[in-house]
C-alpha cells in the first residue's frame, strides 16, 4: 500500500466516522459534546474484524471473537453520556470486549479499569489498546460481576451487559456521588437501562428506557 493510498484510506474512515457522528448520535439525541467528539475520534474500523470494516460505522451490533459483539455506536455514546462523565473519573467498565467502550470512555475519564472473563478477549483487547496509544485503560481477567476492589472506589461504572439485578460488589466500589450504568431485566427478553447515583450511602435509581445486551455472566450475575 503506497502512502497516497493510505491517506486516503484514513480519509474515507474518518469521513464515515463523522457521517456515523451526524446521523446516528446526534441525530438520535447524544449531546454530550465531550462524548461526540470521541466518538469521532475512535477509530472502530480497528475494533471488529476485517470481515466486518465495511460495517464498521453502521449503527448496529457486530460479532466479534468469542462468539461476543461489539456494541452498536449509539449504545456506546449513549451509556458515556448517562455516566454524566466530565474529565477526572476512574471508571469501571464491565465486559471490555473488543476493546471499544473502554477506548471511548479512555478520552472521557482519567483512568479506566475494564474487566473480562473470557481470556482470549482480554489479549486482543490489550494489544489493541495499547496499539492505539490509549495509555490510561487498564484490562483485568476476572468475573466483572465482582468488580476491582483492589483499584476501587469509582467514580462511575458502566456495565455492558444484562444483569438480573444490580450486583451488590458495585455499590460497594461506588463512590458518593457515583453513577451506576447498567441494563437490569430478563436474560433474553431485553433489559431496562438504570442509572443508579450513590448519595450518601443510598442508591436513587433513575429508568433510561429499554435496550438488549448479552447477559452478565458471574457470580452476582447469571450462571454458566
């Protein structure tokens, strides 16, 4: 590939990258101006597999390794935006994935803690991070139903799938004033996102409407 034909290349992504921007954030209500623009910085042609890069920018879920999906763009940007992120937070994500999510919220926080259980996912996910120069994303193998204690209190955690209730470890690592963002309902029926904010020791729970995730495998999740 000669240098001419790879600029042009970089060219079409990030012109596919902002038109996703436009019309499928935007468009549907994002706001968040911080969560727009890294949105648009990342590059999710880098995040599914060759296979899939024609699709990269469509607004829809796509298979990746371990019979597991890398969520639709809208979902990302919308669970960033309820997390309400402003610069400074640790967070904790749950279910890393390709990668992805954790590469978003990398430009939103400080520091990001994503957790895995399947350990092939963990290995193309941090080579794939630190590829990419997002230096602050930290990847853990382990049940992400119990969190990181170790690394924990959190400012904000973000769940990428469905759980049947909210998973006591969470609000132990919640911070006050923390946010929770998790998608809570049947295991394959869809789930109703939930934004849960730790004030003074009491969680208050806020509805974000109906959505479909892959369950939340663990031991304060469903069982395998």
């Amino acid at each position: 590939m000669t240098e001419s034909t790879s600029n042009q290349d970089r060219n079409l992504w990030e012109a596919a990258r902002q038109k996703m921007v436009e019309n499928h954030l935007r468009f549907r209500g994002i706001r968040d101006p911080r969560v727009l623009e890294a949105m648009s910085r990342v590059p999710r042609e880098e995040f599914v597999s060759p296979e899939q890069k024609q699709y990269a920018y469509s607004d829809c879920a796509l298979p990746i390794d371990c019979g597991q999906t890398i969520s639709q763009p809208y979902t990302v940007a919308y669970m960033c935006e309820a997390a309400q992120l402003t610069g400074d937070e640790t967070v904790l994500e749950v279910g890393t994935g390709s990668g992805y999510g954790a590469a978003v919220l990398s430009l939103l926080t400080r520091e990001v803690h994503t957790i895995e259980r399947i350990p092939e996912l963990v290995t193309i996910a941090r080579e794939r991070l630190t590829r990419l120069g997002f230096s602050n994303v930290h990847v853990y193998t382990a049940d992400g139903t119990l969190g990181v204690p170790e690394v924990a209190p959190f400012d904000a955690i973000i769940v990428t799938a469905g759980a049947e209730t909210l998973p006591e470890p969470y609000t132990e690592q919640l911070k006050n004033g923390g946010r929770i963002i998790i998608p809570i309902g049947s295991e394959t029926m869809g789930q109703t996102m939930y934004r849960y904010t730790m004030i003074k020791g009491k969680l208050s729970q806020e509805n974000l409407g109906a959505f479909a995730f892959v369950p939340l495998i663990g031991e304060f999740g469903w069982s395998r």
